[in-house]
C-alpha cells in the first residue's frame, strides 16, 4: 500500500517513502534545468507532477519526503567522499 488515509492525515510507509525519494533522484527536477530552484521547490513540482499532489499539499507529509531526499544527498555526498580519499 502507497499511502493510507488516517482521519484528516495521509499515513506513508518507509519503502513508499524511498520509492518516491529514488524517483525524484532520476527525474529532471535533479538536472542542471532546474539548478536555480531550491529543493523544496523541485520536490514540490516532482511531487505534483508525478505523485500524488496531496503529499506536497500535506506540510507534515511533504516534510517526511523531504528529509528522506536530504538523507539520500548526504549520503550519496558521504560515499563520493569516502571513494577519493578525503
């Protein structure tokens, strides 16, 4: 399941989280076209353009996704360091 209406809130499981994390990765919104937008915005368009727009709509959601993309940055900035020898 993607995501699970709870009330007035949308509930997002880990992997669904990831996946939507790992599509931003390999969309344009990562490309030099779309370096003068800051992250949040990028994310905010991916999300409406490809995702259900009710995540970017959703501050508490939109910030769950968010941190997960921040978490694959710093991640994927740790292993390029880690690789030259810094």
């Amino acid at each position: 399941m993607r995501f699970r209406p709870c009330g007035a809130h949308v509930l997002l499981s880990d992997p669904y989280v990831d996946a939507l994390a790992r599509q931003f990765f390999n969309s344009d919104y990562v490309s030099d076209g779309y370096c003068r937008w800051s992250l949040d915005r990028r994310l905010s368009a991916f999300l409406r353009r490809t995702g259900p727009a009710r995540i970017a709509d959703d501050g508490d959601l939109f910030n769950v996704v968010l941190d997960r993309v921040m978490t694959g940055i710093s991640s994927a900035a740790g292993k390029a360091t880690r690789s030259h020898g810094r």
